[in-house]
C-alpha cells in the first residue's frame, strides 16, 4: 500500500474530478479513502488516485457512480484487484482527462452564451479549435453546446449562439490555404432555418483542412436549384444534411431527382441519427457515422470516386396516399376548423394543424409512419407552447381522425392507420 501524499488540489488536477465530486464520492460509497492530516485535510495515496481514474473510465463506459462502486466491490467479493482485472490503459486515462477538459469548454462556452458574452464566448471557441483538431472542437464543445443551448427552450440565445458558430467557421475557412486535389463537393443543408448551419461549414472546414476543394451552399430551395448549383460548380458530387422529419422528407424527393440527372450524393444529419432506418428510402450514399461531422465517412466515399446512387422509387401505396393527401388536406383541416374553430386562437389552431399535416406529408415522402408517430407528443406540447386549445389533447386529435375519415377514400387508409396510432 501506497503512503498518503497526494493533497486534493493534486488528485482534481491528476483526475479532472471536481472537489465535490470527490468528496460525495468518500461519503457515499466509502471510495476512495483519503486519510486526514491533524489539520483535518485529506491526503490521497496513489492507490486512491488510480481508484479514481478506474471509477471515471467505467462512468465514461455508461455506468452511474453507484453502479461502478458496486462493480468494484464484486470484483473484489471474488477476491480480485478491481485495478488489475479492468486495468485503465495509459492511453485511455489521457483521453479521459481531454474529455474532462472538453466538457469544461463546453460548459464554459454555453455559459457565455446564455449571457450573450461574445468575447467569452469566442475565445472559448478558439481556445478549443487551438488545443484540439477542428473535428474534436466542433463535435465536442460547439456541437454539444448548441444541443445543451436548444435544450433550455431559449431559442433567441441559441441562434444568437449558432450565428456565431458559424461566424468562427467561415472566417477559419477564409483563412485557409487554396485546395490541392481535385473534384469540388458541394455540401448543404435541406433546412434553412433550422440554426444548424455551422454543421455544413464544419464539414466544408474540415474537407478544405485536407486540401479537398469543397464549397458551402447554404440551403436550397428545390431540386432544380441544387442541379444548376452542381453544374455551375462542376462539382463531383453533393452533400446534403437534414435533422428533422420535414428536412428528411423534402431530401428523400430530392435524392430521387439527383439519382435521375446522374449526380453523386451523400447524406446525413441528425435525424438519420436518431431514426437510421429512414436512410433505407433515401438515394444516395449515408453518412452513417455521426462522430466528428462523419468525415471519415465522406472521405471513404470520395475516396471510392462519388457515384450516382439508383433510383429508389417511392412505393406505389405512399405515393398514392401522398397525392390523394395533398388533394384533401384543405378540406380535412375545413372541417377540424369548423368543429374546434370556436374554441382555440385562430391563429394558433392554424399553426398546429399545419404543422400536424406537413407531418402526414413527410411520413408518406419517406415511406414511413415514424415522422408522424413521433410527432405526436411534439405536436401536443406545440399546443400547450401556443396556448392553443382550452379542449383536451384528445379532443383535438379525434377532430383531426374524424374530419380524415370523412374526407379520405381507400387511397388514404394509411393515413387513417397512422392516425389511429397516436396516443392520446
């Protein structure tokens, strides 16, 4: 055993666990054991250290505090070394303590965000871009920080925060050096206000950094407008990011359009993320690891020379039910209006019943009930968010199943399908 040297300014700095944490740490679970100096402080051996670092290795393995302790004590129930039979490699504990530090300029950033600090909140941007490489800084502190700033519901504040993303981003770009290789890509997003437009720059960022010829087109409109882009450009293919069910449905027509003219594309985006299997009716090559902007991934693709995907019809049935939809929708959202008109704010029942049948129109797009199903409880927060309806969820939804059954035929039985799913 190890004598006790280590003061807890010196364990933080070895470990990257905060004061508190190690403190509630000792007090709950007996772990570690620092000894007390007659003055009351503690003091760590080595052995407390490495307990430590193993507790915060299986925590970054997924576990909870107290699910790694009880891990510990069973390894050491069956009498073995918890440090020997799960041994932490050097490597890992270095890449521990960058995550620790990563999360603190994350933290740091969205701190200086929430209180529009533009200095603050643009030298931690630059402090990240000068202690990690470009796909670490943009992935694990800008990404994540954005993801933390939209999570609070502020959403003037995490735009003001994207803009400035974006801002940092473009002026690194101009700062580069002329590309090298050859074959332009051009890479875009399907939405445009959908305050993710630093995901886009960051790929172009990081394509240009390796001397890849790549340019930022920062939304489109149609598809016609994306084949003029493409040719204009003389580009060897696109890049196309969506991150929600709308964005995935108008990129699902748009990859059908570019398979026809011939032109290379890959996709990706957070949506993709959190629903894979909607990349099935997508044409075109996915980008289906999301670490670090996927740009392995996309150098896999450019490095097997980009390819015009098949064509990848959209199945009869949805797109049967898609056209009858768009012919009927006035007159199912008539009628839901003529039954809770009375009862709502005219300009917020308006609001969500688009927003409930753009919703139908995605999932038909995509061949796929989950934009709809998904949206369900989205749709209803939507409601209490606009102070919409003085009625019950479920009286808003059966209106809307209603006014569908009346005025759909056999054409739209999905939809109805799909309606009748929704929980209410």
């Amino acid at each position: 055993m190890s004598s006790p040297t280590y003061n807890l300014k010196a364990v933080v700095q070895e470990t990257g666990v905060k004061p508190d944490a190690l403190r509630a740490w000792e007090r709950r679970y007996g772990l570690p054991k620092p000894v007390r100096t007659a003055s009351g402080h503690r003091l760590y051996s080595q052995r407390d250290v490495d307990i430590v670092k193993w507790l915060v290795a299986r925590r970054r393995e997924g576990l909870l505090i107290g699910r790694a302790v009880e891990l510990w004590r069973q390894l050491e129930a069956e009498g073995k070394d918890p440090l020997q039979a799960m041994p932490i490699e050097p490597r890992a504990v270095a890449d521990l303590l960058k995550g620790d530090a990563l999360d603190a300029l994350m933290q740091t950033f969205v701190e200086a965000c929430l209180v529009m600090n533009e200095s603050q909140a643009d030298a931690t941007l630059a402090q990240a871009l000068a202690s990690y490489p470009p796909a670490t800084a943009f992935s694990q502190v800008a990404a994540r920080a954005l993801e933390r700033l939209r999570e609070t519901g502020d959403e003037m504040r995490w735009r003001w925060a994207a803009a400035l993303v974006e801002r940092r981003i473009q002026a690194l770009i101009l700062a580069l050096p002329p590309a090298t290789a050859t074959g332009r890509v051009l890479v875009t997003r399907v939405a445009a206000d959908d305050g993710r437009g630093f995901e886009a720059l960051a790929i172009v960022h990081m394509l240009r950094g390796r001397g890849r010829p790549a340019l930022y087109l920062p939304t489109f409109t149609s598809s016609a407008e994306l084949q003029m882009a493409h040719q204009m450009s003389q580009a060897v293919g696109m890049i196309l990011l969506a991150h929600d069910f709308l964005a995935a449905a108008a990129l699902a027509d748009a990859s059908r359009d570019m398979a026809a003219a011939n032109i290379a594309l890959a996709f990706g985006g957070a949506i993709f993320e959190r629903f894979p299997h909607l990349a099935d009716g997508i044409c075109g090559f996915f980008l289906e690891d999301r670490a670090s902007f996927a740009i392995e991934s996309i150098e896999k693709w450019l490095a097997a020379g980009p390819q015009a995907a098949e064509i990848r019809a959209l199945a009869s049935p949805y797109r049967r039910a898609r056209e009858h939809f768009i012919a009927r929708r006035a007159a199912i959202e008539a009628s839901v209006w003529q039954t809770l008109g009375q009862r709502t704010r005219p300009e917020a029942l308006v609001a969500i019943l688009n927003f409930l049948s753009d919703h139908i129109l995605a999932g038909l797009a995509l061949g796929d009930a989950a934009p709809l199903l998904a949206v369900g409880e989205k749709t209803r927060s939507f409601a209490v968010a606009e102070n919409a309806v003085s009625l019950a969820w479920r009286d808003f939804i059966d209106a809307y199943r209603r006014a569908a059954a009346k005025t759909l035929n056999d054409e739209g039985e999905i939809i109805l399908q799909w309606l009748r799913k929704i929980e209410t």
